[in-house]
C-alpha cells in the first residue's frame, strides 16, 4: 500500500497572491512568500469560501482574494508540470490565519 504522503507546515506564510484558477474555478492559485523571504507557488483544492472565511478574506469580481495578514498552512510539496516546465509548488490542504512566529 506504499508510504502515506508527508505533509508539511508553515507559520507566518504570506499570502502575496491568491486567485480562482481551473475552468470551474475549483482551484485557488497561491504565491507564497515566507518570513525568510523564500517565494513558491502553491495550490489550493477546496470550497473558496471556505478559503475566504479561514483567511477573513474577500473574493472580487476578478477571481482574486483581498488577502489578510500572515497565514499558517499546512502543505505538500509537488512537482508541477506544466506546459514543459517543471518546478516545485505547495499543494496546500489546510490554512488558518496565523497565531505563530513567522516561517
């Protein structure tokens, strides 16, 4: 049945961009940066209210959170292959507003 997938986390994360992604919208794009300044790419596959609601954020007519203050997340790392290109991004499964230190 093979190892369970590691899942990570980070506290203090910012979220600098977070938009509607997919045809059916069902994806949230995510560009991350953390308190030491590393910046990644993420995704998140959930309810975007929810989404919203975790954060206090707002979704605008354009697709694109009004994002909040530092967030916590909890994450997996992926190969995203796309389109040829190949680099590392965050599949995020859970994320609240931070109450930690920073990344």
């Amino acid at each position: 049945s093979g190892n369970a997938r590691p899942v990570f986390a980070m506290t203090g994360v910012v979220l600098e961009r977070a938009a509607l992604a997919g045809k059916k919208g069902n994806a949230i794009k995510l560009r991350l940066a953390s308190g030491s300044g590393l910046r990644l790419d993420g995704v998140y596959f959930g309810d975007a209210a929810d989404f919203a609601g975790a954060l206090g954020a707002q979704l605008g007519e354009d697709g694109v959170f009004s994002c909040c203050g530092p967030a916590d997340i909890m994450f997996y790392p992926e190969i995203d292959d796309y389109r040829g290109m190949r680099k590392i991004q965050l599949v995020v499964s859970a994320v609240r507003r931070s109450r930690g230190m920073g990344a």
